[in-house]
C-alpha cells in the first residue's frame, strides 16, 4: 500500500534523514507536502525527487525563489505560517515533525486534527505542550510516535508491557564536547568549544544543549509527558558511547536496553515502519569491538540544568513552556557571546523565578495560544534577565 507522507522540516538533519529513507523506497510513498526555511535549493531538489505535491517555505519573502526553483516541474510552492498550517491540513497517513523549536507547535497541533501518525521529533511540543498536544491526538484518534532517539528506544523497550509495572526510565546522556574539562574551566568554555560534539553529528544548537545537557533537561521533561511517568521515576545516566540510548526497569528489577549505532535513522525509521520493523540502511554493532560500555552518574554542578529539570517535572504547569524559552534565549545570549557557558542554567532559574511573581506556574495553559502567549512572555522576560547581568 501506497502511503502518504510529508516532512515539517525536511531541510533539516532529521529531515534530511527522513527524505534519505523515503529516497530509497520511492514506490512505497506518495510524498505530499515537505517544508523548509532558508535553503530553497535543498527543498526544491528533494521536492522534485520526491515527486511531492507541494513544497512550503516558512518565509514569505522567498515565495518567488521557491517558484523559480520548481518551476516546470509541477510541485506547487507555498510560503509563511499560514502556508505551513495548509499543509498540515493536506491528508497523509504519516508526517514528519521536525521544525526546530517553538515554530514546530503549531503544524503539529494541526495534523492532528486529521487523525494522522505525527512522528514526532521536534521535543519543544512535549516540553511545553505535552497534555495538550496528547489530548488532541486523542480527541481525533491520531498515533504520536515519538522519535528522539532516547524516546524511540523507550517507546521500544515498552513494546507489550504494562505502564503499570515500569518502576524507572533510565535516559543516557553522552555527557557532551566538554565532559571532560575541569569544573573550574567550564565557566570559559568558548562557543566553538562548547559545538564540537563526540558522537553525534547535529545542528550547533542541540550540540551545545548537550554539552550543557539542556537538550538532556528537555528530554527528561518530554519523557515525563510523553509515558505519563512521574519525574521521581525518570533518571540521567552519562554513557560516553552513545551506544545505549535508553533504559527501563520494570517492579521486578528488570532492565530492557535499547542499543543501536548513533544515526537518527534507527528512530526516523522505526516511527516510519511502525508497528512493523523493516531493514534499516544504519551500521550494525559489533559489541566485542566496542569492548567497553560505561556509565556514570551525572555531576549537577557540571550540568545544573538536569537540577533544574526536576524542578520542572515536579512543578509542571506552565513550567515547561518557560523552561523551553528561557533556554532558547539563554542559549542565543551565550552565542551573541553576552553570556559564559556556565551562566545560561542562571538565566534560565531567574527567568522562572520572575515568571513565578505573574502567576502560578503550576496552572496548565489551555490552549495552544496561551502556550505561545506564555512562550513569549518568558522570552522577553529571561532577555531581561540578561541584561541585569550585564550591567550587573
Ligand atoms: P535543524 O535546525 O537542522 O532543521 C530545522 C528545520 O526546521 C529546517 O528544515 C528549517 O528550515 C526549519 N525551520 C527552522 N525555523 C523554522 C520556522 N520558524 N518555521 C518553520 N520552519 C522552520 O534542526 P534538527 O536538528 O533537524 O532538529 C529538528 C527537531 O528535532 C528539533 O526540535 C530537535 O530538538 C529535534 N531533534 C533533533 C535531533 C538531531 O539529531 N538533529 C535529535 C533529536 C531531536
Ligand atoms: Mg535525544
């Protein structure tokens, strides 16, 4: 059967990956919508390729770009948010979220609608939306897959078990570029220090969410909203390998891990696939070579933002949505160079901390436009924050 697809967010890493796999099995998808931002050559080539219907940019003012790029080859172009939302509406039996950060809420939301399988990977839904974007999908019957890679591995260490008899989820963090500097010197860490990562070939940004395990932050945050778990159940382990994605233990003490190389494409491919495992084009382990697979606990006074994290889960509400902001910013102030490495988990307590003075934190937004009415409030906010450090 013929099934019908689109990539929010196909110029991207894992959009790049998910147009590889869809590549190599051309006849078993028909490619509807993908959407891109500012590289409209990559987006017009995979859209002809692909043979899509429609190819969207999110911004307005490259609309005749992208025209020019198809032009004669039948795939329709479409620019802005309002174009991003009519692709969401476009029926496919599957498709990729994948747009970084908050922009992603929106078309996901959306897709939902239609009862589609999302496979999700942009974290920033979960992390700020989590019980709204899941009752959506279960209002209109539609499947969340999820696929960070930590996810996905315990999306399928759970396959058949019961929520009921899970005592903890283990989440494995590489520990980042800097794992190894000493505590003292991490207040140095420069951007391009803090950009190079061990194990995995990602965007700048998530690179350097790992070397502070902000990315891990928002990944304990997702797991509590997307298993229903409490946050006392959900832990961090440093597993410099990468090799082990993630872990759970059952009441009867037993551990399911999830191996598998470090390539996105074992999670893309799973949510693709799923519920069926098919042959995937990623490198397979040989134990005996990697010999060794080690663990440690995570040091919180070189990774506060997993402090913070559990503040969050235990808090809930609008916490997430503040987190998620605060960090975004945190993370543009660092690579403005407006602030060191080690002062963005600051940013982002002192940005809660004044959110806390407006309203509780602990009521859940209800809609998705509080969620962005909050995201931008928290945004502004934790700029301010910024700037009393300056002049501070
Ligand atoms: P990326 O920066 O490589 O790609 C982002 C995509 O979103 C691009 O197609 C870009 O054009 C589009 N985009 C950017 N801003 C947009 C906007 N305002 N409106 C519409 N589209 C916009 O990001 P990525 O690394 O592929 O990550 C995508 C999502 O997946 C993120 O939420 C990230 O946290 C998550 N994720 C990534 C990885 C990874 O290995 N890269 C792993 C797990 C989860
Ligand atoms: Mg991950």
């Amino acid at each position: 059967m013929v099934r019908r697809v689109s990539i929010f967010g196909a110029t991207g890493s894992i959009g790049q990956n998910t147009v590889d796999l869809i590549a190599r099995d051309p006849d078993a998808y028909d490619v509807v919508a993908l959407t891109g931002g500012a590289n409209i050559a990559q987006l017009a080539e995979d859209a002809k390729r692909l043979g899509a219907d429609l190819a969207v940019t999110c911004f307005e003012d490259r609309l005749e770009d992208l025209r020019a790029a198809l032009d004669g080859s039948g795939v329709e172009a479409a620019a802005g948010q309002g174009a991003l939302i009519e692709a969401a509406d476009r029926p496919a039996d599957w498709i990729m979220s994948a747009i970084v950060g908050a922009a992603g809420l929106a078309p996901g939301f959306r897709a939902l609608r239609h009862g589609t399988t999302l496979a999700l990977a942009n974290k920033e839904s979960l992390v700020t939306a989590g019980p709204l974007l899941l009752a959506e999908a279960r209002a209109h019957g539609a499947t969340i897959l999820p696929v960070d890679s930590e996810h996905s591995a315990v999306f399928q260490a759970l396959v058949g078990e019961e929520m009921d008899a899970v005592e903890r989820i283990i989440i494995t963090a590489s520990g980042g570029g800097l794992r190894d500097w000493p505590l003292e010197a991490l207040a140095q860490a420069t951007v391009a220090d803090a950009g190079a990562h061990p194990n995995w070939d990602m965007g700048q940004r998530i690179t350097i969410d790992s070397a502070s395990m902000f990315n891990k932050a928002m990944e304990l945050i997702e797991t509590k909203e997307f298993f229903g778990v409490g946050p006392e159940k959900i832990e961090a382990v440093v597993h410099p390998q990468s090799i082990v994605h993630a872990l759970v233990g059952f009441t009867d003490g037993a551990l399911m891990a999830h191996l598998g190389a470090p390539d996105m494409r074992h999670a893309i491919g799973y949510a693709l696939n799923w519920p069926e495992r098919r042959e995937l084009p990623v490198n397979r382990i040989d134990l005996a070579q990697i010999a060794t697979l080690e663990f440690r606990a995570p040091d919180l006074r070189r990774y506060p933002a997993l402090g913070i994290a559990q503040a969050v889960m235990e808090t809930g509400g609008r916490a997430g949505c503040i987190f998620n902001a605060a960090k975004e910013i945190a993370l543009d102030g660092f690579i403005a160079g407006r602030i060191g490495f080690m002062d963005m988990s600051g940013i982002v307590e002192a940005t809660l901390d004044a959110m806390s003075t407006e309203f509780s934190l602990t009521i859940p937004p209800s809609t998705l436009e509080e969620v962005l009415e909050v995201d931008h409030m928290a945004r502004d906010r934790a700029w301010s924050c910024i700037r009393q450090k300056e002049t501070a």
